[in-house]
C-alpha cells in the first residue's frame, strides 16, 4: 500500500504544472546636465601698430580722428568672436579682470565694441556701445537670446578697439590684456 500511495503521488506531483516563477529589481539612472561654454577669439593679439596724437603714422586698416592735443583711433573688425552653449540659453559677454603694461597708455585709453552679433546668422542682444577696458567687468554686450551649439545656434561677432593718444603720452610700446568673459544669464 505504501508503494500505491507513493506512486499516486509522484503521479500527481508529475501531472501538476510547474507555476512560472520570476522577481524583479529597479535600477535608479541619474545624469547631470552641466552646461558647456566656449567662447573663443579668432586673433590671440591685435596690433594698434604705430600710433600717435596728430594721426600722422600709417594708418593700416586704422581710422584715426584727430582732436586738441590728442587723437582716437579705431580699429573696426580687429578679430572675431564665437560662443558655444550647451543647453541652449541667454548669454552676455562683459570686459574681466584687464591690465595693462609698459608704455604710458592706461586701461581707459582702451575701448572695446561689439557692434552686432548673430546667432545662426539672425541678428541678436544689444551693444553696449564702446566700453573702456578697465580692471572690472563691464558689459559689452547683453541679451543674445537661444545661443547654443553647432552653427545654426552658435553667436559671432566682430571686435572693434578703439585708443586715445595724447600728446603728453611717452614714446613706447603698451601692451593691454583684455579679458572678455561670455556667461549664460
């Protein structure tokens, strides 16, 4: 009987479906987007080449406006400018920390200018006009919308600088530093 009843029950046990069997688990993914920025200057130095009060040394590619014991000199489309920035965003440039060496020019003798940038080619933001160069920030230009990445939503723009010589300054050679900062706002 004992053997009966085993063989019915392996019988049974045979006949009975297995019942699928699984488990699961969740995995928890995070990315920080960061942003990326790049602004880039096409020229690492513009040179103002000789330059006096009277507005009589060669002019290459230079305007010059004489006035009473002094002289300005504009040097329009000196270099170019990109900015690159991942997520798209509003972005500004301002002047930074400049300085200036040798010679007896001083920062404010030194003017920067963006007169128009573009984002995929369509104009954007505002010029700030010409701006001294001094040892803290001041806007150059402001409110260039949806700048981003890739040459449908890069910025670009020329540089333009423009110097006071006086007749009182000392021959020599200045060397100005200029540090422009692009930022998103």
């Amino acid at each position: 009987m004992r053997k009966l009843v085993l063989g019915m029950l392996l019988l049974a046990l045979a006949a009975t479906p297995v019942l699928a069997q699984s488990d699961s688990d969740t995995v928890l993914v995070t990315a920080a987007v960061t942003g990326v920025i790049n602004f880039d200057i096409a020229a690492g130095a513009v040179d103002f080449q000789a330059v006096d009060a009277a507005c009589v040394s060669a002019l290459n590619g230079k305007t010059c406006a004489a006035g009473d014991g002094f002289a300005t000199w504009e040097y329009d489309n000196a270099t170019t400018w990109t900015l690159d920035i991942a997520p798209r965003r509003a972005a500004q440039i301002e002047t930074g920390a400049s300085s200036v060496s040798g010679g007896s020019l001083v920062l404010g003798d030194l003017d920067v200018r963006i007169e128009a940038a573009t984002v995929g080619g369509v104009g954007t933001g505002t010029s700030q006009g010409w701006v001294d160069i001094a040892a803290s920030g001041n806007d150059v230009y402001t409110g260039m919308a949806n700048v981003g990445a890739g040459t449908n939503h890069r910025a670009t723009g020329d540089l333009d600088f423009q110097l006071i010589v006086e007749d009182t300054d000392a021959v020599g050679v200045t060397t100005f530093t200029v540090q422009l900062t692009a930022s998103t706002v």
